[in-house]
C-alpha cells in the first residue's frame, strides 16, 4: 500500500499575527488588487506581516498622499481578475479572465469586492486589433481556461476553444474588431479527435445572417466578401446524438492581416492615485502569476482527447506572463521569481544541465506530468529505483530514443517494468533511421529481434498495451507506461547528476518590455530539479534591470527552451529612501501591554467595521479613545498612534451598548414574568376551587300566583346539590412542572457562564460560540418547557370554558 506523504508544521507560539498586533507606521505595502494578489506577494518573498497593508482601492488621492511620509512599497499584482468562479467546486472552477465589458452569466457568484471603484480595481484580458473577444459561459461542471476564446486565434494548433454551453444556439465565438478590414476568406481548423468532431460552422458578419458551412478535417477557406467588416460570430453547435448535442470546437481561426495577441491589464487605480505626487522615498513591485493547471507543475505535453473536458488532462492556460502595468513613475526594476521545468523542454537538455555527455543523448515523446526525473535516460541509468515514465493514448503512442556516436549491435531488448499499477507494453516497434519492426513483448519483457541490426539511433515506440482494471470504486484505471530499465548491450549507462547544486546559464528565460531585455537566471538543488518543484531566479547579465516609463508598459516573461516563469517579482528600490527597515519592537500582549518604537498602527484582526473603537492609556495612566477606524491589511480595523503615548490599549464595539440595553431590559422582563408565573403556580397548587356562596334551591322558593277566577296557585322546586363554578377547576400540574424546569434551567445559564467564562482575554475570541454550547442547549430547553407550558395552560382552560357552556 502506498500512502499519501504527510508533513508536520510548527507553527509560532504565540501565533503571528495576532488578531490584536502594532504595525510600525513605516514602509507599508500599498496594494493594487484583492486578496489573491497578497498570496502571490507571499510566493515571491513580496509580504512581510510585520509591516501594514492596504488595498488602494480602499484609499483615496488623500489618505494616499498621508501614507507617502511613511515611505510605502506600492504593490501591483495582477490580482482580481474578472472571471467566471464555480463556488460548488474546488477544482477546474475558475474560467478565463475576461474584458472589462464582456457579458458575464448572473448565474456565477458575483465576486467585486470593489465595485464601486469600477473596472479600474480590476484585471481584465485585452487584445491587440480587437475591441473584444468572448463566447457565453453558463455554470457547468468543470471550466477550462486553456479552452478560451483567444485558444482559436493564438497561432497555435495544438490549442483549440471549446464551448461547454447545452443550448446550441449560445455555441458562439464573438469577435469584434478594433478597426474595419476587407475580407475575401478566412480559415478555419476544426477540432476532431477521439471524443468528437466539428463539422459545420455557421458564420455571421457584421451581426447580420448566418450562413452555414461544412467543415472537413484539417484547414477550411471560407468566404467572406465584405469590405468592411467590424464583427465576426462563428457558432460550432455541434453534433446532435443519442445522448444529446455534443461539445464544438475550434483549433484554429486565421483572419488574413489579423494577428491577435492576448495581455492581461492590471489594475490601473494605484497608479491613478498616486501619479503626480512625491514617489521619491517609494519602492514599486510588480507581482505577476502565470495561469497554470490546478496542479501546477504537474502537467505534460497533451496526450489526452481535449473534447473529453477531463480535468486529469488540464494544461497551463498561459505558456507566458503578458501583461500591461500602469505606472505613477518610470523606474528600473530588477526580475526575481520562481519557474519550473517547461513540458516542452526535451529530455536531452534536461540531461546537459545535469552533466550528461553530449555523446550520448536520450529523448521520449514526453515525461508523465511533466516531471523531469520521469525522462528518457531514467531508463538508461542502471537504477532500478528510477524510471522513464510516459502517458500512453491510442493514436499518441509514446516513444523513447536513444542517439550516440559509437554503433551498437542490437538482436534483444529486455524491457524492465517499474512495479505499481502501470500499463504493461505487449507490442513495440523497434526502428533505426533505415528501417524497424514491430514485435511482441514477453512476459518477462523480452523483445527478440527477428535478425541483428548496428546503429547509432534507435527509437522504441510502444504500440498497444495490456490494460489494468479497476481495484476499487472510484479508483482511476491507470494511464501512464514506466520502464525503469532498457538493456541495449553497448549503450553507454546514462548518469545524470542527482544531487547537489545547480545553475543554468543566463539567459534561461527573459523579461522583456519596449525593446528592452533582461536574462534570468536558476538554481537551485537537483533533488527540486528532479522532482519538479518551484526553482529560484534572479536577474543577470551585463544588464539586469529592466527599465519601464511613466504611463502603460506591456512586459512579457518568456519561457526558454528549458524553464518557464510562473511568478514574477519586479522591484525597484526608492530612489531616495530615508531611515532603516521595519522596526523590531512592535507587538501587544493578551492584556493590552504596547511595545512600540515610534509612529505605528494598533490593529484588531476583526472585519472592518466604522462601530469599532479602540483606546489608549499614555506613560501617566491617562487614557483617550482613538476615534473610527481606518480598514487596513485587506480586512481589519486600524488605529494610528505612537509609541511614545499608547502604552496600552483596549477594544470595544461600540453599538455593542445598545445590544446590553437590550439584553438588561429582556433580562429584567424574563425576571418578573418568571415570578408571575411562579406566583401563578403556587396559587394553583393542589387545590380544589369550590364557590361558598350559597345556591338558591327550588325546594326552598314557592311562588304563589292568584288567577283572575279567584283560584290560587303554588309553585316549587326539589332541593339541589350546590354546583361547582368554573373557576374552581382543578389547575394543570404539567404547565407548573415545566414552568418550573424554566426557572431552574435560566438559573443554570447564569451560573454556567459565570462558572466557565470566555478562555480569550479582552473578549475576542472567534471560537466563543463554542465555549458556550451547552449553555445555549440549555437556554433552548429553557425557552421550550415557557412554550409547552405556555400552550398546556390554554388547552386547559379552553375545554374549561366548553365544559362551562
């Protein structure tokens, strides 16, 4: 059995940051974005919790300009992008960034957390020649940014945009250009593999009618004949079957004179406030995040069938980081980030940088996801514990090739399979540049040649395979081929460094902006190297800074032939910063105690609201309130003060007093009531009610009456038993029993909470609902017995007044 690795953290005691902390008031980091974008300042090293933050979309020109003395860093990230979100899912559950004006279903969450400032806060995707470029997304199951609208019009063929959307007639991608162009024709590649094909398309120009056109495999001219068109909307609804419409797809769109680049814009509120004023004392940092797979660094070259939608075969969405920054100020900024091994790069390059001979070189069609231990001369290195590891898919059959300057005699093959649920090869072709066979694999994974053959190449490409089925429910039926050792007599043993240091040349990925060029480069250990892990760079060469002026700037972090860029910090140091870093001493205990050098900001890690108040007692005991608050790292509530005049300090919510108001109102009610009630039930205890007053009887009355004729009459009645009144029922005992039980129980909450008061000092504590659990269960019973009673008395007395009647 083979268990997932588990890791072990210490984690600070006490924790850092406390809900309640003290910033020093020096350099804050003042960010453009949301929250996404303090993540990405963590992953380059750009964060600092012992420093204030604030989101400029919370500030104005103002307040920006009264931080500036405090020598801030501003911060912009390409954060907040405007995009399509899946609350239901924790995967493939954001869609492409979209532009500023791009319909968005209402169906998604709507996540702005700064509307009101507008598309300024926001990173949205713009276009080179285009106004705008979308198709409609609905909520799903899955979304793919790698099958995005730019995917049809990117130049790449191995890209395609697919339209997930049920009703056919919302299969769309709408493209609207910039300025008008003539066009005879464009081109058009539809996608078909394995899971479907697309083969009609209908097109409209210029929103007028759509035309229909069947689509064959591979390039399709269509025509246009308009000299002056401004829109373009190609509908894929796809194929209709038994199980419904399928999914349409474009690879390719080729618009003659037309080439389409796609950036993302970042938020451009920063710069706005800031442009015009003293940036001298201020460092800028740009942090940029290419759009990866959910796993990043766990993807290879596409071996899967792109109609399928399987999120196993989720690929990057970006290849490189484009993006347009706006700036207050020009300024030169040097490149430092993280990278990984790119999918792309070959096998043989992997083995160069690890010291494998040139001699020798070792190819595959690809590592399994990506990783590079997972490469070609894993299988020619005599280590049983490493293997050359690739995905297999029919019409994609994996390879792997050996090249040297020495030939080789070659009759057999023995093919060594790695143990765990791999496929198992039972035919390969074994090929020389004049010529190869196809052949059966043994058992044993002996492959017999029919006749011996020398040559300096030989490439093994795996032809079918024997299939494993499913262990358990849910269990994923394995995709990938693993051998961990080719015996080719002759071939040299592969041995590539495994261990230690390593550092690529410069130049192994760029940073590039208006002409201008900086070369990066990485290292690190070859233990991350191999296993695929986030490498280090930083900038290099004769000139490493990269300079970028006043206004829009479009920078490009492109990949080289072995490593790409996946985070980016550019930095530039203020030009005339004053004084020293962030300063040691600033912290507040549990109860209250400041320690502060200086200027700074009391905080309270509480959701930002104007009802907060805090105060401060000065060296003399003297204590004043600190007024409303100012929202500050992203979320809290912030004070300014000094060192020299807070030496300690306490928190309140302020409409806090109208709720006790209230609670000392309804506890003074629940008191009397719960006495009536007492009263009433000792009143009624056990006794029989029986009206004294005596009760006229017939016997006991005659009546004489004379009629006119002279005759007398008497009228009486026989003696009778004294009736019970009605309010001399006998009262309920099961109503006193539960009012009872009420009064013991709201007696039990009060000594309860005085008993097990609240662990957290000051009264801040997030888990304070559940100190008090069983209280609440008991104010509840509390609160039902009044209600039962309550509906027992009047039962009671309703068939009281029916019996009456």
């Amino acid at each position: 059995m083979r268990l997932g690795e588990v890791r072990a953290y210490s984690a600070p005691r006490p924790a850092r940051p406390r809900i309640t902390r003290v910033h020093p008031a020096m350099h804050p980091a003042v960010v453009d974005g949301d929250a996404d974008g303090i993540v990405a300042m963590a992953g380059v090293g750009a964060l600092s919790p012992g420093r204030a933050s604030f989101y400029a979309a919370d500030l104005s020109r103002a307040s920006l300009s009264a931080l500036l003395p405090d020598q801030p860093t501003l911060t912009f990230t390409d954060s907040n992008r405007r995009r399509a979100v899946l609350g239901s899912k924790l995967t493939t559950n954001t869609g492409p960034t979209l532009g500023a004006e791009d319909p968005l279903a209402r169906e998604f969450p709507n996540y702005d957390p700064f509307a009101a400032k507008g598309a300024a806060t926001r990173t949205v995707a713009v276009y080179s020649d285009l106004e705008s470029l979308y198709s409609p997304v609905t909520p799903g199951f899955t979304l793919f940014p790698e099958h995005r609208p730019f995917a049809a019009l990117d130049g790449r063929t191995e890209t395609s945009w697919i339209t997930q959307e049920k009703d056919p007639a919302r299969r769309y991608l709408q493209i609207n250009l910039r300025q008008p162009i003539a066009l005879s024709d464009i081109r058009i590649r539809p996608l078909r593999d394995g899971g479907g094909a697309t083969s009609k398309v209908f097109v409209s120009v210029n929103g007028g009618p759509e035309k229909l056109f069947a689509l064959r495999s591979g390039w399709n001219t269509v025509p246009i004949n308009n000299s002056k068109v401004t829109s373009l909307r190609l509908r894929a609804p796809g194929r209709n079957t038994y199980f419904g419409e399928t999914a349409g797809g474009i690879d390719e769109v080729d618009i003659p004179g037309l080439r389409v680049t796609e950036a993302l814009r970042m938020p451009t509120r920063l710069a706005a406030l800031a442009t015009g004023q003293d940036l001298s004392t201020s460092a800028f940092d740009i942090v940029a995040e290419r759009v990866t797979a959910d796993f990043p660094r766990r993807v290879g070259k596409p071996a899967g069938v792109p109609f399928a939608l399987d999120p196993l075969d989720m690929s990057d969405a970006e290849n490189e980081i484009r993006r347009i920054v706006a700036l207050p100020a020009a300024r030169n900024f040097l490149a430092t980030g993280w990278g990984s091994v790119s999918p792309d790069a070959s096998d043989s390059s992997l083995d160069r940088l690890a010291g494998v001979s040139a001699a020798n070189s070792y190819d595959s069609s690809g590592r399994f996801e990506g990783v590079p231990l997972n490469r070609a001369s894993s299988a020619f290195d005599r280590n049983p514990k490493t293997a050359w590891i690739a995905e297999y898919n029919v019409g994609k059959n994996p390879w792997l090739r050996w090249r040297g300057t020495r030939p080789v005699a070659v009759r057999r093959l023995v093919l060594q399979r790695l143990p765990g649920r791999y496929l198992l090869p039972t035919r390969v072709t074994v090929a020389t540049p004049s010529g190869g066979f196809e052949l059966r694999v043994s058992r044993t994974g002996v492959v017999e040649l029919p006749r011996t053959i020398t040559t300096r190449e030989l490439k093994l490409t795996i032809r079918s395979v024997k299939r494993l089925g499913r262990t358990a429910r849910g269990v994923r039926v394995p995709r990938a081929v693993a051998l961990s050792q080719v015996e080719l007599p002759g071939i040299p043993v592969a041995s590539p460094r495994r261990s230690g240091k390593f550092e690529s040349e410069c130049g192994a990925a760029s940073v590039a902006s208006g002409g201008n060029s900086s070369a990066v480069r990485f290292g690190g250990q070859f233990a991350a190297f191999d296993a695929g892990d986030a490498l280090a760079f930083t900038a290099c060469g004769s000139a490493p800074q990269l300079p970028l002026s006043r206004g829009s700037n479009l920078f490009v972090a492109a990949p080289g032939a072995i490593f790409s860029v996946d985070s980016l910090l550019l930095r530039s140091s203020a030009p005339r910063a004053t004084g020293s870093s962030l300063q040691s001493a600033a912290a507040i205990s549990p109860a209250g105690k400041v320690e502060l050098n200086g200027p700074g900001w009391l905080v309270l890690g509480q959701s930002y609201s104007p009802g907060w108040r805090a105060w401060c007692t000065d060296p003399g005991g003297s204590e004043r309130e600190l007024g409303s608050p100012r929202q500050i790292d992203g979320f809290a509530n912030g004070w300014r003060i000094s060192g020299a005049t807070c030496v300690a300090a306490r928190f309140a919510f302020g409409p806090q007093r109208y709720a006790n108001i209230g609670y000392w109102i309804s506890g003074l009610a629940g008191l009397v009531l719960l006495v009536l009630i007492t009263y009433g039930a000792w009143q009624r205890r056990g006794v029989r009610a029986v009206d004294s007053s005596p009760v006229v009887s017939a016997a006991e009355t005659t009546v004489a009456l004379t009629t006119s004729g002279g005759v007398q009459l008497k009228v009486g009645g026989q003696r009778g038993e004294p009736a019970p009144s009605a309010s001399g029922r006998r009262g309920p005992r099961t109503s006193a029993w539960l009012y009872a039980f009420a009064a013991v129980a709201v007696v039990a909450v009060g000594l309860l909470y005085v008993a097990n008061p609240a662990t957290s000092a000051k009264g801040i504590n997030f888990d304070y609902p559940l100190d008090h659990t069983t209280e609440h269960w008991i104010a509840l019973a509390a609160m039902l017995s009044i209600v039962v009673g309550a509906v027992v008395d009047i039962v009671a007395r309703r068939r009281g007044s029916s019996g009456d009647g």
